[in-house]
C-alpha cells in the first residue's frame, strides 16, 4: 500500500522543499560550501531578501544543517 510523503518526513527536524526560502539559502551554501557569506552578501547573490535570509539561516544553523562563526555563515 503507498504511504503519502506527509507520513515518511513528519519526523524531520527542518523539512526544506523545493523553491522554498531555506531551500534556496541552503542550496547556496552547499553550492558555495568553501566559503563564508554574511546574510547581507547571500541577498546580493540570490533573490532573498535581508530579513528572509537572515531567518532562513538562522533556522539552519538552529537545526545543526550549517555552521556560523560572528555573523558568517
């Protein structure tokens, strides 16, 4: 019997779909993941703006998916 999707990622600390704000903050780091970017340079190079990308990396480091030393990411 198919389970639904809802089911199988309920217990995820952070679900990050597709096209979502921490979607494309964590896609960002992973793609520049040699690299530290503030939250004012990840708005310069993607379409978030300050006060989302701030919150979207917040909520990741929170859930331990990155790291942050100061205010860089």
């Amino acid at each position: 019997m198919p389970v639904p999707v809802e089911e199988l990622t309920a217990d995820e600390l952070l679900p990050v779909t597709p096209e979502s704000n921490l979607y494309k903050a964590l896609s960002f780091t992973v793609t520049h993941y040699e690299y530290g970017f503030t939250p004012d340079k990840i708005v310069a190079r993607t379409d978030l703006n300050k006060t989302t990308a701030s919150n979207a990396m917040a909520r990741l480091f929170g859930t331990g998916l990155i790291n942050r030393a100061d205010d860089v990411y």
